[in-house]
C-alpha cells in the first residue's frame, strides 16, 4: 500500500469532480481508452468523484463532450504539481538557495568566542592570547589547531591550568581553570601579621595563632596591626607564625538623600517603537529607520539568533529595539510625603554601600528641612569580619 501511494504520488495525479446524466458511462469510457481512474465516491446522483493520473487529464475532454458532462479540479498532488508550482518562483528558488549556501557557508566560520570560568585573570587578556592564536572571529573552524593554541597559552600564562573548548554552531566556549595564586600559596608558609582593612570598633577577637595587639572595645583604623605573626617567647628569640584569627569589628554607613517638596517625574505613556535589523556576522541591515519619533523613551534591546534544527548556531540574527515612550509631569509632595519617599530611597543607597556578610544592628534617621526640600540622613550600625593577612616584611 505504501509503495503503490508513493508511487502515485511520484507519477502526481488530480482528484476531481465530474458531473453530468451520464457520469457512468463516462466510467465505462475510461476503463475502454485505457484511462486508469480509482477511488470512485458517488456523491449524489449525476456527480462522483475520483482520482486520475496528471497525464491523462488532458485525454478526458472527448469523453466529457460525449457524455456531455462537466469537469471541476478539486485538487493537484505529486511532484509534477510541485514542479509546475515553483517553475513560476524561479527567483524565490534561487534566493532560497542562495540563503542555504551562504548559511552553510558561514556556518563553517567563528563568529561568536565566549570565555568562562576565569575569575582573577581579566577576559580581554584571554581574548587577546585568543586572537594571537587564531581564534577570531570569521576564522574558518578547520583552520585552527585547538591543541597547539591550549599549548601555546600554558606556555604563556602560568596562572591558567587546564583549558577547555566546546564548539557549538559558529560559537566557540573557552572554558578557563585557574590555578591558585602563587601570592596566596606563599602566605600559607610565610609568617604574616592580621591588619585592619576598615575602620572601626573591635566587638570580639578569636586568635587561634600569632599575637594578638587589641582588645575588645579599641578603636582601630585602616593599617593597623590586629594580630602579629611575631609572637614572644621567654625561653627564646620571637617565634614568627602565620596569623590565623576571627575579628569582628562594628562599623557605620551615613549617607543622606533630598526630595523636593515639587518634582518632575518621568513616567511611561504606553506608545511603544520597535526598530529591527538583521545581522550576519559583523555586518548590519537595517529594515528601518533606528532613529525612533519619542523625545524622551526606555530602550530595551532584544536579539534572537537563528538556530537550526534546535542546536546549531548560525552567525544570522535578529535584532530588535523598543523604545517606550516617557513623558514627564510634575507632582507636589506633602512634607510627609517627601520624608518617606527620601527615607526609602536612602535605605537603598546605603544598603548598596554596606559590604555583603555583614549583619546590620542598627538604622538612625535625622529628617531636617531646607529650602522646599526635605533631607534624610540615615546611619547604619552594622557588625562585620575585619582583617587581611599581609606578610612580614624583614
């Protein structure tokens, strides 16, 4: 069955609708004219339905004019059709195929590098060894030799330890392991004193090696000394250690905020102007003007790359742009108004300025006015590690 539908489909055929007194004989005339007809369906009297081969088509018009009967095409199948429907779209074919050659083209360059996984060592200066080796941008992927390239920057940097590359599409991932600082491995056999890296109060002081050289409740500064890695001895000269202790210190955070009793706000209307432009590879085509007709407006960016068959990455995408319209008004705050917006909005500058871990025991507010404004200056008390080790030096 499988075969005999391919097979009808490769030779195409139409169905088609014949109506008439005489649609039987009709019937009779094909089988004797060697016209293959099948699936006959009477629908009503006087009207069936069938299917016939595209080739003898034109072969049924005499026997339509003996039965005096009417033809109506329901529709085409098969290849024939498909060719015969596309011979009129000879330009969209040879864009279509032209689009293919140069996506498949382009799909065998580099158009995209990413590097992950390095903390210490900057990006630029891994982009940089990158592109000394050959890994840029609209290079041909065969051309590079990955494996000389992870050599050549072992070589080059003693701070990278194991290099990895994954290919996906036109992208290239350089995956980076760093290996541990050399700096950090001389500390931990190197005698070294704890110092303050902050100002503050000393809350509690658990040394667990070296000497320690404040108390609870000193005021300390940045620099300072906490706990030295030389440590007295009555039997013996100083015995040098590396430092090892858990310091807490309180620390403040001041910071203040004005809010006008009048001010112009910008808020978003509602319109909205989206630009596109399509890129391939480093070049752009703009399907519009970018420039947008709002004065003041958002603009929230968006790119969608053309995967194909859901993981291959091509070097086309899309590029879209919205621009949000904002206009502005003016508003008039009571005085307390204006107090809670500025206390809200100094809670969040200070809480930008206090360092993460540290637990906050405390929030004072001074509210003062001054010429149609009112100003909010908010302290934060706040409870923190404090001490860097730094290493003797002789």
């Amino acid at each position: 069955m499988f075969l005999l539908k391919t097979y009808e489909f490769y030779k195409g055929y139409s169905e088609i609708q014949i109506e008439g007194y005489f649609v039987e004989r009709f019937v009779n005339l094909c089988s004797l004219r060697g016209i293959k007809i099948w699936d006959i369906d009477k629908k009503t009297e006087g009207i069936i339905n069938l299917k016939i081969y595209e080739k003898d088509l034109g072969r049924v018009d005499e026997l339509l004019k003996i039965t005096k009967s009417q033809m109506r095409i329901i529709k085409k199948v098969g290849i024939p059709n498909i060719t015969n429907l596309y011979k009129k779209r000879k330009l969209f074919i040879i864009i279509s195929l032209i689009c293919c050659a140069v996506i498949y083209f382009l799909s065998l360059h580099i158009w995209d590098v990413e590097v992950v996984g390095n903390e210490k060592i900057p990006t630029e200066e891994i982009e940089k060894i990158l592109d000394e080796e050959g890994v840029q941008v609209g290079r041909r992927k065969e051309s590079i030799d990955f494996e000389k390239m992870k050599s050549n920057i072992y070589v080059k940097r003693q701070d990278v330890l194991w290099i990895g590359v994954k290919i996906k599409g036109v992208k290239v991932t350089v995956e980076i392991l760093e290996r541990k600082n050399a700096d950090e491995d001389v500390l931990e056999n190197f005698p070294t004193n704890i110092v303050a890296d902050r100002d503050g109060v000393i809350q509690k002081i658990s040394v667990r090696s070296g000497q320690k050289c404040v108390e609870v409740g000193d005021v300390v500064c940045k620099g300072d000394v906490l706990v030295s890695g030389l440590v007295d001895s009555e039997h013996s000269d100083p015995i040098m250690v590396n430092s090892n202790a858990d310091i807490k210190i309180k620390t403040w955070y001041t910071t203040k905020k004005a809010v006008p009793y009048q001010k112009t706000i910008l808020s978003k209307s509602g319109l909205v102007d989206k630009k596109c432009k399509i890129k391939l590879g480093n070049y752009t085509i703009n399907l519009a003007n970018n420039s947008t007709k709002f004065e003041k407006y958002d603009t929230i960016n968006s790119v969608k790359k053309l995967v194909l068959f859901g993981k291959i990455e091509t070097p086309i995408s899309l590029d879209v742009s919205t621009y949000e319209e904002l206009i502005t008004s003016d508003v008039l705050y009571t005085p307390e108004q204006a107090e809670t917006i500025a206390k809200k909005e100094v809670y969040d500058l200070v809480m930008k300025n206090i360092p993460d871990g540290a637990e906050v025991l405390n929030y004072d507010y001074n509210v003062f006015s001054e010429n149609d404004e009112v100003i909010v200056r908010i302290t934060a008390e706040c409870l923190e590690n404090i001490g860097v080790e730094e290493k003797i030096s002789f």
